[in-house]
C-alpha cells in the first residue's frame, strides 16, 4: 500500500462548499418548485444545491458530467432543471459510459451531440483522460465542472474513474469542479476486498482503493484529490447531502432509483456486484441478458454440485439455489446453462466479496469446464494476480481473503480521513 496520508487543506474549496450548500427546508427553487428529500428524510447534493439558489456555481459557465441517473426527487433530470433556471449558466452536458441520456450498451457511449430536450452541447468523456479530456473541457468554455452520477460502490464500477479522469482533465484546464453527493447504495460502513495493485490500473480500477470501497463519489473526490492528484490538485468543492447514515441501504433513502448502466437494474443488483461481478473475468455468465444480471451465474455443464458446494462454506448472510437460465444476450446467448442464484438473506452480514471469492472457488472445485478468460481480466478486477493464482493453486476462501488484509487495513486508515457522514 503506497498511499500517503495528506489532510484536507491539499482539497481546496472543499469545506467552504460543504458551509456554503446548508440550505434551510423549503428554500423555493425557479419555477416554483421546491426539490425535497426523499422518503427516507435524504436529500441528495443537488437537491441542497438548489434549495441555496446555486450559490457555490454564481457567476460560472458550468459543465455537468451525468447521466439518466442525475434526477431530483420528483424523478427530473437534474440537467432539464438548472438549463431554463437564470440563476445557474449551464452551458455544456458531458456524458460517461452508456450515455448523458443512456442510450448506449455496456462499452459504449453516444458521442458529440447538441441535446434534443435543451439545445446544449453533449460532449463525450468516456475513454477519454488526461490533456485529450482536458482539451474538451478548454473547448467547451465552461469555467466550472459539476458532477453527479449515482455509484455502485464497487472500484471496477467506471464513474468513479470518470470522476477521477475528469477532476485529473479539469486540473489541467485549469477548471474549477464540484461534485454533488449521492448514497453509496450498499451502505458506507466498511471497505472489503482486495487493493488494487498499481501494475494493474485500468479503467475499471485507476488508483489503489479496495474493491468495495464503502465511500460516497465525494468522500471519494476528497480522497483522489489529496492522495493520488496531490501533485497538481483540481480546485474541488462537494456538496454534501443530508439525512444519509453509514448504515442505509439505497432503499432507507426513499430517493428513486434509475439504473446507473443498463445491467445495474436495481439496488439488489448492487448488493451483490462487488463481489459476483469478479466472473467477468471467467468463461461463465455474469447473468448478463438475464433479468437478474450478477445474481445469476452460471454455464453449460454445470449441475446441483456447485450450489450445494457453495452452500456448504456457511457464508454469512446468502444462500444459493440450483437455477438454470438463458441469457438472451452476452455469454452463452440462447443456450440453457446451470448454476446458482444468489439470494442475499441479511445484507447486515453479508459479505460480497467474501461470497464472490468462495464462488469462484467453489465452481472451480466443481465443474471441470472452469477457466479465467484468456486475457487474465480477472488480474483487472481484483486488482492483483493473486486471486487468480492462489484459487488456481488450490487455497480455500479463508486463504484468498486473508491475503489481501494487510492491504485492507493500511487502505481502512487512510479512508477514514475523508469521511464525511456519521
């Protein structure tokens, strides 16, 4: 673990936001309508902006970086909301992975456009890093770029490496950015899994965070920009939400829920993924082109076996049921394969990433057709080789998992600092 521990005077503006975004209850926004929280008492950072008369973005042209997922809580696009709002300059929209409107597939995005609903210009970021992402900033004239996009909580999930190649691209612009806070959905309690090793930096990991990283995009926008853009920080302001608590799970909030991507279509579908999402980087089915994507796993050739392998390492909170689909898309299109559905029973003490591991371990054990994809992208989603090797060299979970907590604890530590919520 390389990381350093910095305070958060390396951040900028970013306790100044958190002061200036404190709205009182039933601030009206233009229009007339006032953007509440939801159900649950949680009002998200955008909501708190608004209700404050987007004072941190007064005399700015701001860019956004969202997408479908960017909604108040009366299900408007954040984006349709501020565009006809004289008291915000929104000049410019820039889409991620999957699209600003979502149109777009796993691995894909929708490019430049002007927005039909708006007029604005629609920039595209997804792939894109470091001064070629800073020139689309520069070109856009904006002097601010705002974030909000609702998180999984997973390190392979891309937007919060969109986050970090957009605060990276806006240092460079010399751009100011803000990000607009919204719930981890599986809860903020802890970090689980294992470090990613620098050696293996990709898009679905750039930096050395846990592969569950039990952190908000602003917890972790503090994070990035004093320990990995230290060298050359972005002016950074968050805003806050209120009423999240650690402890709540997506469905505490009473906020909507819109899929994040197109195989996220609900908060149950975040429970599991941080951990189950790991059989991306196998020959079995993750469960895409099925109505349960990530809970669903499974093959041709495999039987009874592996659930009730599975069920015998008694992890905490799941059990497994023999099931057997088709996906209509994705790996093993149209074929019937066996394998588990994973049905988590108290997400208190369920551990995905625990679970992931003792599946991979368990299917291996007992389907003699189990291989890692050729390209070794496991390597990529756990972030080091030695899931892969010790599962091939026959270690047990308990083995795989102690092998990163030395990683984990020194990770533990440095998170603490950029906590913002109870």
């Amino acid at each position: 673990m390389t990381l350093s521990r910095r305070g958060l005077l390396a951040v900028g503006g970013a306790m100044g936001a958190l002061a200036t975004t404190a709205a009182a209850p039933g601030t009206a926004v233009a229009a007339g309508r006032e953007h509440g929280a939801g159900r649950g008492g949680v009002r998200t950072g955008f909501e708190r902006l608004a209700a404050d008369g987007y004072r941190v973005l007064a005399g700015q042209k701001v860019g956004i970086v969202t997408n479908p997922t960017g909604i108040t809580t009366d299900v408007e696009h954040i984006v349709d909301v501020m565009h006809p709002d004289d008291r915000v300059d929104l000049t410019a929209v820039f889409g991620p992975e999957h699209g600003f409107r979502g149109t777009a597939q796993a691995g894909g995005s929708e490019g430049r456009y002007d927005d039909p609903a708006t007029g604005l210009p629609v920039y595209d970021t997804y792939l894109k890093s470091g001064q070629p992402l800073a020139d689309i900033f520069t070109a856009s004239g904006v002097d601010t770029v705002v974030f909000d996009i609702q998180d999984a909580g997973a390190r392979f999930y891309t937007y919060i490496w969109t986050l970090y190649d957009c605060m990276e691209a806006a240092a460079l612009a010399g751009k100011r950015f803000v990000v607009l806070d919204r719930p981890n959905p599986v809860t903020g309690r802890a970090a689980l899994g294992p470090v990613l090793d620098r050696a293996f930096a990709s898009f679905v990991g750039r930096r050395e965070i846990s592969q569950a990283h039990g952190m908000t995009v602003a917890e972790l926008a503090l994070l990035f920009n004093a320990e990995f853009l230290a060298d050359r920080p972005v002016e950074l302001d968050v805003v806050k939400m209120s009423g999240w608590r650690r402890e709540d799970f997506f469905d505490a909030t009473g906020l909507p829920w819109v899929p994040p991507s197109p195989n996220m279509p609900t908060p149950e579908t975040a429970v599991v993924y941080s951990g189950t999402c790991l059989f991306e980087g196998t020959n079995l089915s993750e469960g895409r082109g099925t109505t349960r994507p990530f809970e669903l796993l499974g093959a041709e050739g495999i039987d009874h076996r592996w659930a009730a392998a599975a069920n015998a390492l008694e992890l905490p909170g799941v059990a497994f049921r023999e099931a057997y689909f088709a996906p209509t898309f994705s790996k093993f299109e149209g074929k019937t394969v066996g394998g588990v559905q994973v049905h988590v029973q108290d997400r208190k003490v369920f551990d995905p990433v625990r679970t992931g591991i003792g599946l991979l371990v368990t299917a291996k054990r007992t389907w003699s057709g189990f291989a890692w994809r050729a390209d070794n992208a496991i390597d990529r989603l756990s972030g080091n080789t030695r899931v892969r090797t010790m599962i091939d060299a026959g270690a047990d979970t308990d083995e795989v998992v102690g092998a990163w907590a030395a990683d984990l604890a020194a990770f533990r530590k440095v998170r603490r600092e950029y906590l913002l919520y109870r």
